[in-house]
C-alpha cells in the first residue's frame, strides 16, 4: 500500500472528502503556478515580491484550479472507462459543485486581476479562452500540447503586464523556452494511454534551458542551478523512456515539480535571489505534496 492509500484508509469522511477536492484541484502542482508568476514578475524587473504580486499568484492558482476542475468535467466520459477513482466519476464531488466551483474561481481571480489593473485583467480574460479550450478540446486535438503550453506562458505575460504595460519589451526566449518545456511535458504525459516514447526531442527540449541560462546568470554559486535542472530534467524523464518499469505518471509529476526549477533559472538569470529561493522551496513542496496528492 502506498503512503498516499495509507493516508486516505485512515481519514475521516470530513478529511476525504477534502482530500477529493484537492485531488480534483491536483493542488501539489500549484506551487509551480506561483513561480511562473516570480519569473514574469521579475523579468519585469521586479525582484523582489509584494502585495501586487501576492495577488497575481492567488489569482494565477485560482485559475489553474479552475482549469483542473474543469478538465474532469470535460473528461467525466473518459474518466468512467479509464480512471474511475477520479472524484467526479466515483461520486465523490458532484459535477453540480465542480461547475459552480469552476465559475467562482474563473470571477475572484478576474476580481483581483481587475484590481491590479485593466491590462492584466485583459491578459486573465485570455487565459481562461486558452483555458477553456484546452479543456474542451485536448482529447482530439493534435495541437493540445501547444495549447497547454501557451496556457502556461499566460500566466508569465499577464505577470509581466501587471508591472510593465509594453508587451513588446517581454523577453521572448525564457517565455519561449518555457512554451517549449510545457508541449514536451504534455506530449510525454500523453503517451501515459499510448505506445510508448521513441523519439528523443522532448529531452533535448528540456535541457535547452539549462544550456541557455548558464550563458544569462552571473553568480557563481547560482551558476549551480542549471547543472541541477539538467541533472532533474534527465533524471525525471528516463521514466517515461525505461523499457522495464516504465512510469510516465511519475516522469510526468517529478517534470511538473521541474517547472519551479525553470523558474529558478529565471529568477537568477534577472537577479532575483530571493525569488530563487521561493522558487527552489517549491520545487521541494510540489515533490512533497504529490505524496499525498497525485499531480496528474
């Protein structure tokens, strides 16, 4: 039995039905969501958080919450054949409860982002379209990956926006490259229910960064962060390549955990050490928490 089936056999109804929900909300992944929004804030020049980008990063979390509820809702069919255990399929949590759970957080984050101001509130209004369709049509569409990824790569610009309102000065190659980390992540995720991964691209795409950052970042000492993401990013994919114990779900969950690394090397590269500190402890606290919430 694992640590996460020990958990759940010992808890009260109360405890499990929370757990459901934030399985539902797969929350372990949530602190990579609050890093994107560091690594836009900062390549904004803001390095050092506040209030503003407090908001942001619960508005941001709001969204992908939103986002992940809203995937089972569009998944239920599939759910019931393929994953049964999932909490809307197991009866768990209504389907009633997730869409108005999914409406709630789609308004608050876009009441704080219209707080913050009117660019980023636009920029959200974005996001939840690219939300949306993601969610709505990633079982059919080749180009789901993409679509993922440039969800992701929101969260980045409409941090950027809520500092700077020039668009056109964003730095293009760290949001690139973290667009190019999402679509290799989701296309290995989706080969958890298909033939296995034969082609090599994905892992060249995720060491990429490592190889551009350690040209970008000045110090010394932080100059060790893209050996570590090189050394987790081959590390978590070998998973999905093994020919014997293959786990696409864990390289799946430990390449998540990875996106806090990516925007370490963000961070260091901008001169936000403090940001690189938050952004290392929640890498820990993703790994931490999808011993106990699955994040995929």
């Amino acid at each position: 039995m694992s640590l996460l089936d020990t958990k759940l056999h010992h808890q009260g109804p109360q405890q499990r039905r929370l757990h459901d929900f934030l399985a539902l909300a797969r929350i372990s992944n949530s602190p990579t969501v609050v890093t994107n929004v560091l690594a836009g804030a900062a390549l904004a020049g803001v390095l050092r958080p506040g209030v503003t980008t407090a908001l942001l990063a619960v508005a941001m979390v709001l969204f992908y919450t939103a986002g992940m509820f809203l995937n089972d809702l569009c998944d239920y069919a599939t759910d019931v054949r393929e994953r049964p255990e999932r909490p809307l399929v197991c009866g768990a949590i209504s389907r009633t409860e997730a869409a108005i759970a999914v409406v709630a957080m789609f308004v608050v984050g876009s009441a704080l982002l219209l707080y913050v101001g009117p660019v980023p509130f636009a920029s959200g209004l974005v996001l939840i379209a690219v939300i949306v369709l993601y969610d709505v049509w990633h079982k059919t569409n080749p180009f789901s990956p993409l679509v993922m990824a440039v969800a992701r790569a929101m969260v980045y610009v409409t941090a950027f926006l809520a500092f700077s309102t020039r668009l056109s000065v964003l730095p293009i190659v760290p949001v690139g490259l973290a667009v190019l980390y999402v679509v290799s992540l989701t296309y290995i995720a989706k080969s958890e229910t298909g033939p296995a991964v034969k082609r090599f691209w994905p892992v060249v795409a995720f060491l990429l960064p490592a190889a551009y950052f350690a040209f970008q970042i000045s110090s010394a000492i932080l100059l060790l962060l893209p050996v570590l993401f090189a050394g987790w990013v081959t590390y978590s994919a070998s998973f999905a390549y093994r020919s014997r114990g293959r786990n696409v779900g864990g390289a799946v969950g430990r390449l998540i955990a990875g996106i806090a690394l990516y925007d370490s090397l963000v961070l260091a590269a901008a001169g936000a050490v403090y940001g690189v500190v938050l952004a290392l402890a929640a890498f820990g606290a993703t790994l931490f928490f999808q011993r106990y919430v699955r994040g995929t």
